[in-house]
C-alpha cells in the first residue's frame, strides 16, 4: 500500500491513531516521511477526498470534546476513553491543522476547496476559543489563517481579521515581539476590508491606539510602517490618532520624539486627498498652534517645538514649502503682534526657524516682497519691548545670517549685526539678552563669509569681558574661543591680553577656566622647548601675577602630566642660574647640561623668584596624583629639587619665598630636604603666642605630610602638661630632661596648632591615624587642665602663676572635642563618652553650686566684673560640646540621660537661668534622636521616659524665663533673644509629635500665653484699655517672644493651634479672661493670612465656652461686659474668614 492511501485511510475517526502516527513522523526529523510531499503527490480527487474525511474526523472530534471543555477536562483529570482526552484532542487538532497548512501551499487555481473551507473555518473557531495555555496550537491555526488571507481565498476577510488581532494582541505581551510586529505590518491590509465605525471593530481600534503608547512599534522600523499606515485607513481615526499621541507627549523621552514626528511626516507625505488635508489640519497645525501658545514651563512644549522643527528642517521642497506657508499664514503673523509676550516669543521662534516662509507657486518679485516683509518682522522683534522675545529674535536672527548670508542683501546683513552688535549686546536693562548675542554670534561665525564683517564688528565688544553678570562673562569668552577656533580674526584684536588677564585674576571658576582655554597656546606652547615654556611663564608672571596663578591650576587640564614636570624642572634651571654665584656649582651645572641653551636671567629679582616658586608648588599639587602613580618619575622628581632645595632655603631668604619653599619641601620626603625638616619642629617650637597662621600653617602641613605627626602632638601634650601647676620641683626638673630644648610652655599655641590640625581634613585624618597612645595622652593632658578651672571658680584672688582663665576654658573645650573624635574613631566601647559622662559629674559637682552662690555686698562690683560669670561660661561650653555630640550621632541612651541630668540640675541652680539657650540645643537633639513612631504607650519604656524629661525641663525652662521677665524684666528680655534660635529649632522637632510626652511641650506654651495674656486683662482698670491685639508687638513679652517663634513655621503654628482646639474642648478654661486670652492669641495668629481650617476649628471651641460666660459678663460690670463684646468681635471675625 502506498505513502498516499496509508494516510487517506488513516483521516477518520477510526484509524485516527494512525493518523497521529503518520503527523508524529513528520515532525520527527529522521524519518523521511513528509506531508507536504504525500499530500502535493495526490491527485485533485484524492485531495479533495483527504480535505472531506478531514473535515468529518475533526467534526466528530469538536463535538465529542468541545474546545471550551479542554482546559476543564485536564483540571478534572478525566480518564475516560482517549478519544475524549484533551492532550489527544488537541493532538488530533493540530494534525489536521498541519494538514491544511500544507494544502494550501499546493493548492491550485481551479482547485474545490469547499471541505478545507469548512475546516478553516472549524479551526478559525478553534483559534477563537483556545485557552493561552495552547501557544503551539494557537500558533498553528494562527499562521494557517494568515496563510488564507494572503492566498486571497473564501471567507479571507474573517480569517484575515483574527489572524491580525491576534498578531496585534500576541506583539503587546511578548518579551520580544519584533517577529509578531512584522506579521502584523504584512496583514496591515486587513483593516481596509474593516469598518472603522462598527461596534464589532471597536476592540481592533483600542488596540490599534495603544500602538502609540508602545515604544518598541514607534522605534522598531515595520511597527513605524504600520503606525504610518493607520494614518491612511480612515479619515475620522487620524484626529482620535493625534489625540492619544499628545496625551502620551510628555512621557516620550527626546529620541521617542524623534520618531514620532518622522512618523508625522511620513504620514503626511504619503498622504493626499482628504486625508492630507486633515492631517495638516488637525495634526501639523495643531502642533503648531501649540508651540505657539504653550508655555515655556509646560512639560510638552520641548516636545512640540522638536517635531515642529523638524518640518522646518525639510524645507526646500516644493510640498513642505507650500503646506508651512498655508498653515502658518492664519496663525503666525497674528501671534508675532500679540499683547502676550510668551506668545511672542514662542511665535518668534518658529518664525525665524521657518524663514522664509514662502507660496513656493507665486512669481520671484512676490517672493522677494514676502522675504522683504519678513525681514523687516525680524528687525522689529529685534526692538521688542520684552528680553524674552529680544533673546529669542536675537537667536532666529542669527540663524537666518548663517544659514542665507549669501543670499541676503549686505546693507541687510550690516543693519542686523550692528543691531546686536552695538544696541542689544550692551541691552542694561537684561542680562539674558546679552548673553543671547554672544552665544548666538558663534552660530554666524560657522558662515565663513561672516567672518571679514565680523573682524571689523566684535572689537567694539571687548569691555562685555567685564559685563557685571556672570554668565555674559562666560558666553563673551565662549564666543572669544569659537573666534579663535574658525580663525575669523586674532582673539586679542577682539579682547586686549591685559583684560583677559586681569579678569582671569579675579574671576570665577567658571570664567577663568574659559580664559585659560583661550590663552593656554600663547603661554603653554607645547609644540615649543620647555624653555620657550619658562620663558612665556615669566612673561606672564610680569603682565599679571596673580593670572599666572590662576593659569597654572588649570593648565594640567590642557596638556599631559609629562609637559607639567617637564615646565617644572625648566624653572628649576631658571632657579638654578640665580644661586651659581653664590654656591658650589657641581649639581647645578650637571642639572644645566640638560639644556645647553642659555636660560632667561633673573638676576635678584625675588618678586619673580617667588612667583615661579609659587607657581611650581600649583604645578606640583595638580599633578601630585600622576607622581604618585609613577614611581620613577616621583623619585626623578624628588632628586632634581631634593639636590637644590636646600640652597633655594639659604638664597631665597625673602618672606615671599619662603612660603612657597615649605609647601615644596612638604611635598618631598624629610630625607631630601634633611636640614629643613630638622628644623621645622625647633621654629614651631620657638613662634610666640599671637603667631600669624600663615608662620605655622605650612610648617604643620609639612610635618603632617612627612609621617611626623606625633612629634608635634607630643609638643602639645608637654606644652599642656607644663603650663599646669606642678606639685614639686620633682617633676619639673624629669620633665626638663625630656625637651630637647630648654623652651618656656606655650599652652596658647598648642591650643591653636590643635585647632589647625584638627579643623583641616587631611591633617586631621593624620592625626586620628596615629593611634590611641599618644592621642590618649593629650586627652588626659587637656583634662588635667580642669583643676585650673576649678582653681578659677574657687580663688578669691588671681594667682599670677596660673595660667589665664580664657586659656583654661579653651583647653577644657578642646577635651570634649578631642573626646568626641576619639568616640568616632574607636570601633568598640565607650570609652570617650563615659569621659564625658565624668565630666558632667564633675561639672555637677564642682561648678554648679557656684551657679548657685550669690554674691556678697563688697562681692558684688567684684562679681558684676565676671559677666557672664566663669560657672555659666564652663557649663555653657560643655553643653555646647555635648550638643554636637548628640548631633553627630555618637550619644547613646545612657549619654543622652546623663546630659538630661545635668541639664535639670543647671537649670535648679540660682543662677542656672543663664544657661537656658545651652540646654534647649541638648532638648532638641534629645528629642530628634527618636523617631515619632518609636514611643509607645507603656510608660515605662525608655523612649518614653526620655523624652518625658525633655518636656519637663521644657516646662522648667518656661517657667524661669516668667520669674526672669517678672523680676529683671530687661535681663528676661535679653535671655529670651538669646533663646530664639535655639527654641525655633527645638518647637520644629517637637511638632513631629503628636501623642504624649512631646504634645506636652504645645501644652505647657498654650498655658503660659493664656495665663500671662489673661493675667494682663486682668489688671485692667479702664474699659478703654481692652484692646484688641494685632501683631506680636501688641502682646505681653513672654507671649510676644513665643507666639514670634511659633509663627516663624507653619508645622509647629498648626500644632499650636491643634493643642488650642484640644485644650479648649477640655474644658481647661474656665474664666472669661482666659477665654478672652485665647481668642487674642487667635486674633494674631489670623492676621498672617494663613492656617483659616485650624483657626475656624480653634475658634469654634472657644465659641462654647464664651457662650457659657455670656450671663456672667451682664453682671460683672462694665470692664467684663466690654472684654465679652470684645471677644465676640474677634471670634465673629475669625468664624467669618
């Protein structure tokens, strides 16, 4: 039996496992069994014959197990006979696919394909209902449908539709759909056989938009066809199109922009009839009209202007000519004239961009008319009376210059540029605009046949070097450069070499690196010997000194760190030739053999000496990182400067050399310049007190820079250790042993290197590298220095041989800091903070009872003289060190309750008031270390306690400044100022929290204004006294001073009057004053305009409780009477904002 009839008889129902085999050995790829090739073998009958039992083998099947049943039968795991099986179902189905896909490629004109035609049309309706679990399957049927459109068969319309929705659906979920959005673009034709108004076609359409929001379809090259396309299926879906793009503009990123307007513009080139003319007017008009009257600020309008400009950018042809003609004449020539100026100046943008804007069909004398008229446009935007549009015509007039130079008449071209040359680059009334004719002048100098006009024109710009606004500085030079890279003339015939220096001296980083562009070929030659290199430095030194400085720390940014050392050494040679008369010569004149030509001659001219000094320690550090890189070229380095240092140290003995020679020597090891670095910690020993930092400054950068620290930390210490009090002659004399040299202590100078070392960051992180010992050492030496505080506070009289308290309180400073640094840098313990923790005692328990003594009658001049007395000066500054410890986060629970401890017991001392704008920073700090959402309701939980103290200390410290303000009102007045900043920053933490303890901080300071404003009405005598208050002014001054604060800030106001409104409905008022002191607060409060909400809730809760008083304030009497009236007025007011 053959291939042919074997599987004939195969296709039916009862030998359909057969027919699985035959399908199974076609797929199986070594067998030679082919389906294709059986099925083209038969003759038309035997086809015809196969496509019908097919058709009945897949009707049987269909019916036995329909496709919506295959998912259900799987899930309920039927185990029924096979033939009702989904896996075999299916299997059986994608047989019979397989066969109709091959069918079709054989199939012949003539041919009946009526059976096929009803097996498509099965599988058609298989594809339809196919669960996504069947990708295989699906894929099948699916490429069978597209097979039958393409074959232009019976019912293609149908199958077409589906196998394109499909196509459409499979290219939005797949990872990479390239392959679907080309299947999609080749059935495109689909939709012309679809009608766009009908309901059944309402999906294909949703989904045809989304295409638009699909980056892959607008960038990937047949989905840009296929969105072309969908322009040219029907005339009402271009505007829904154009909708659904400008929707999604401001997400498009520029280069999406990009292919959006070239899929525009493909669109309206293909387009003709109806369809163009829509496509201009609902959509390249549109735009238009967009760019013109968006604001700049919109997020679309870049978008806009980008595919607007892209039309502009295909001018010169006769099409796009036309159309911007068309559609630009109803709108643009309006919107240059309009009252608005952003609608000027967007207009006056497209206007320029588009220019000429020309009906390509009318004669030249009309078109010569029309430019003539534009021209004129443009010359009187040039004089419009806003900056914006001037900046913007002063660019479309550039670009017009560059882009038709050749074509404009030059009496047109002169009259422009001497527009911007003489009137808007010296425009004093915008900067903008100015800045505009520099950056746009190096768009006309791309024109070449700009630059013989524009060598005659730009000198008359060189003062705009010195323009007062920065960024006119930085587009003049900009221009300068541009003029020097097209060579459209000689920049210093534009801009005079001693300007451009004198404004590299002074200027900006961001005007000077431009300078140093411009002139680094005139000074840094490269292509010259590294001694015309030296010579152009010295030049430059002598046109400006402080130039050549500048010049110098940009110049690594031009050239190789190879020149750098090079022009390095070339000044040491030059250096090297003004000491030979004075030294042995052996290794200069080795040195000099490098260069057999003569070096420029300095004579004694140290002014110059001193700046080429200066100028190779600038060269040294910007290349400091390439040295370190190179190993032979660092060595290199440091011989040939290590050899003459030395002698630079014995000739140049002028103070302007000298500073530079110490920054060299300190980028050198100690052992090539040993006699200066033997030296350097004798002279930091032998400064007086008082020294200038600039005799210290680079001796301690030097000794940092060597590895030399801890010489000059133990200097400190023994320097500290000195100073104090000695028991006996004991220890004076072991202490003698030590120093080398026989040198008085100076506790006021290892104070100040201490402040140096410690506040620069690369000779700190030296410092704390040394280790713990000798930093332990100077920390236990500064704590020492406690005694002589104390010493201080205890003594009746000065002792002569003390050292001085100012000293004394430095040094006890410098012991918290350094402890800090210390906590910082240890990984483990806490060890620096319990120092502190001692500290605090000892402050406790030493010098707060002298807070609390009060001085004697023949005391008291005496006492007054100490004012602020020495006991709030050493607590202040400890708090002060603390607060910074709490703020770089290095406190931890326990050091935050020792600070609050000590805080409570200053503020119990007689004196402790004092140190009020101390504790409050060490309140906020406490309080901002916590999170909000950390406290919980047990009340014994640490954070809660915490911070229940803070607000009783609060509660403390307002309490003191009431018997401060009611005792020393003048004094009280002067503490509260120095509390402000510090309560603003404290108040901010606080409104954070909105439980307990913190609300109670809102607490305390709503009570204290009520009370002191209600105790103030009370005191009223007259009823013309009560007045309703306007400002904070108008307030008693405890109130005035908080209410000051609380209004400084929205939160902490909005918290204030949430605690109001809180207090209120408490019922915690009972008096008619303190409802009438509320409502004052109020009244203040409402004249800043802002917070109505709170103010009316605030308001409403004292409206109760004024009602209560209503009766109360008949009786008792007429002072009563008018604060009740009063306070109605007020609270009518606020209701009624």
């Amino acid at each position: 039996m053959s291939k042919r009839t074997a599987f004939l008889e195969a296709a039916c129902k009862e030998n359909v496992e057969d027919f699985l085999r035959f399908i199974q050995l076609h797929k199986d790829k070594t067998e030679p069994f082919d389906v294709e090739e059986v099925v083209q073998e038969m003759p038309r009958a035997q086809r015809q014959t196969l496509w019908g039992k097919l058709a009945s083998l897949l009707q049987d099947v269909l019916q036995e197990l329909p496709p919506e049943r295959w998912d259900r039968g799987r899930e309920e795991g039927m185990e029924e006979e096979s033939a009702l099986d989904p896996k075999h179902a299916m299997a059986v189905v994608d047989g019979v696919t397989l066969v109709a896909a091959v069918s079709l490629n054989v199939l012949q004109d003539g041919d009946t394909y009526t059976a096929l035609l009803e097996i498509a049309n099965r599988l058609h309706d298989v594809l339809v209902l196919l669960p996504v679990s069947e990708a295989p399957l699906q894929h099948h049927i699916h490429t069978l449908c597209e097979a039958w459109w393409k074959k232009d068969l019976t019912d293609k319309e149908k199958l077409g539709r589906t196998a394109f929705l499909i196509a459409l659906q499979k290219s939005f979920i797949l990872k990479k759909p390239g392959a679907e959005i080309q299947r999609v673009w080749s059935l495109h034709d689909v939709l012309l056989s679809l009608d766009y108004t009908s309901e059944d076609n309402k999906q294909i359409v949703d989904l045809l938009l989304q295409c638009f929001h699909r980056p892959i379809y607008i960038r990937n090259d047949d989905g840009k066809r296929f969105l072309v396309f969908l322009f040219s299926w029907n005339v009402n879906f271009i505007w829904v199109i154009h909708g659904t793009i400008k929707n999604q503009l401001e997400f498009y990123s520029k280069t999406m922009t990009t292919h959006i307007m070239e899929i525009y513009f493909r669109a309206w080139k293909k387009a003709s009839g109806d369809f163009l003319e829509q496509i201009e007017s609902s959509c390249i008009q549109d735009f238009m009209q967009n760019a013109i009257f968006l604001h700049r600020s919109s997020p679309v309008h870049a978008k806009v202007r980008q595919i607007v400009s892209y039309f502009h950018s295909r001018k010169g042809c006769h099409a796009v000519d036309k159309m911007l003609h068309n559609l630009y004449k109803p709108i643009l020539w309006k919107a240059l004239s309009a009252a608005n100026f952003e609608v000027r100046a967007n207009a006056t943008l497209l206007f320029t961009e588009a220019f000429p804007i020309h009906d390509p069909d009318q004669s030249n004398q009309n078109i010569d008319e029309t430019i003539q008229k534009q021209l004129d446009a443009a010359m009187g935007l040039l004089e419009d009376t806003h900056p914006t549009v001037r900046s913007n015509a002063t660019l479309g007039v550039c670009k017009i210059l560059a882009k038709c130079w050749e074509l404009l008449p030059p009496t047109i071209i002169t009259d422009f540029l001497k527009k911007l040359v003489f009137e808007l680059a010296a425009d004093s009334s915008s900067p903008d605009v100015r800045c505009s004719v520099f950056k746009c002048l190096t768009i006309v100098l791309d024109n070449a046949l700009s630059h013989p006009l524009l060598e005659k024109l730009l000198p008359t710009l060189k003062y705009s070097l010195h323009d007062n606004s920065e960024k006119v500085r930085t587009a003049f030079l900009d221009m300068l450069i541009k003029v020097k890279a097209v060579r459209a003339a000689k920049f210093w015939d534009v801009c005079n070499m001693d300007h451009l220096l004198a404004r590299l001296a002074i200027d900006s980083h961001s005007v000077s690196k431009r300078i140093v562009d411009l002139l680094f070929k005139s000074f840094f030659p490269v292509n010259e010997s590294d001694r015309e290199w030296c010579c152009r430095c010295i030049t430059l030194i002598q046109m400006n000194p402080m130039a050549a400085r500048k010049f110098y720390q940009f110049a690594h940014k031009h050239t190789a760190p190879t020149n750098i050392i090079k022009l390095m050494l070339a000044i040491r040679r030059v250096l090297n030739s003004c000491i030979q008369t004075d030294f042995d010569q052996t290794d200069i004149n080795e040195s000099n053999k490098e260069n057999s030509a003569a070096e420029p001659l300095l004579g004694k001219d140290m002014v110059i000496v001193s700046r080429l000094l200066e100028v190779v320690v600038i060269l040294w550090k910007s290349v400091e990182k390439a040295l370190r890189q190179n190993e032979e070229a660092q060595k290199y380095t440091y011989a040939k400067f290590g050899n003459v240092i030395a002698k630079y140290f014995q000739t140049f003995e002028d103070d302007q050399c000298t500073a530079p020679l110490v920054q060299l020597a300190s980028f050198m090891p100690p052992a090539t310049v040993p006699t200066f670095s033997c030296g350097v910690l004798s002279r930091l020993r032998r400064l007086e007190p008082g020294a200038a930092p600039s005799q210290y400054s680079q001796l301690l950068d030097c000794i940092c820079s060597w590895g030399q620290v801890a010489d000059i930390l133990e200097l400190v210490t023994d320097w500290l250790s000195e100073a104090l009090p000695k028991q006996g002659d004991k220890a004076n004399a072991n202490r003698k042993v030590r120093i080398q040299e026989t040198v008085e202590a100076k506790p006021e100078l290892a104070l100040v290197y201490l402040e140096y070392l410690f506040s620069h960051t690369s000779t700190r992180e030296k410092v704390l590298a040394l280790g713990e010992r000798p930093l332990k050492q100077l920390h236990t030496a500064l704590g020492n220095w406690r005694s002589v505080l104390y010493t201080h506070l205890s003594a009746t009289t000065e002792d002569p041989k003390s050292p001085d308290v100012e000293t004394a309180l430095k040094v006890f400073v410098y012991h918290g800091r350094l402890g800090a640094h210390l906590q910082h840098s240890s990984s483990e313990g806490r060890e620096y903070l319990l120092s502190l923790e001692h500290v605090a005692a000892w402050i406790a328990e030493r010098v707060l009872p002298f807070l609390a003594k009060r001085p004697s009658d023949d005391e008291e001049d005496e006492e007054k003289e100490k004012s602020p007395p020495l006991a709030t000066k050493i607590t202040e500054s400890f708090l002060t060190v603390c607060r910074d410890v709490l703020l770089v986060g290095l406190g931890d629970d326990t050091f935050k309750g020792q600070m609050l401890h000590l805080c409570s017991l200053t503020l119990l001392s007689e004196a402790g008031y004092l140190c009020i704008p101390a504790v409050l920073p060490i309140l906020k700090e406490v309080a901002d270390s916590f999170a909000p959402d950390q406290a919980q309701e047990n009340e014994e939980d640490p954070t809660t306690v915490m911070l229940g103290v803070v607000a009783n200390i609060f509660h403390k410290i307002i309490e003191l400044l009431v018997r401060r303000l009611r005792k020393e009102p003048e004094e009280g007045k002067e503490l509260c100022q120095s509390a402000l900043p510090a309560l603003t920053d404290f108040l901010q933490v606080a409104q954070a929290w909105d439980t307990a303890p913190l609300s109670g901080v809102f607490s305390t300071l709503f009570a204290v204004i009520v009370v002191e404003q209600s105790h103030l009405l009370q005191k009223i005598t007259h009823p013309e006294e009560v007045i309703t208050p306007e400002s904070v002014e108008d307030m008693p001054p405890l109130p005035s001073i908080l209410l000051s604060v609380i209004l400084k800030s929205p939160s902490v106001t909005r918290a204030f009057l949430t605690e109001v409104s809180s207090s209120v409905d408490s019922e915690a008022i009972s008096s008619l004053n303190e409802v009438a002191a509320i409502l004052r607060v109020l009244a203040v409060i409402k004249h800043v305009g802002q917070f109505k909400g709170a103010l009316k809730s605030a308001a409403t809760s004292a409206q109760q409780q004024l009602h209560t008083h209503a009766a109360a304030s008949v009786d008792g009497g007429d002072i009563q009477r008018v604060i009740y009236e009063s306070s109605v007025k007020t609270l009518n007011e606020i209701l009624d904002l």
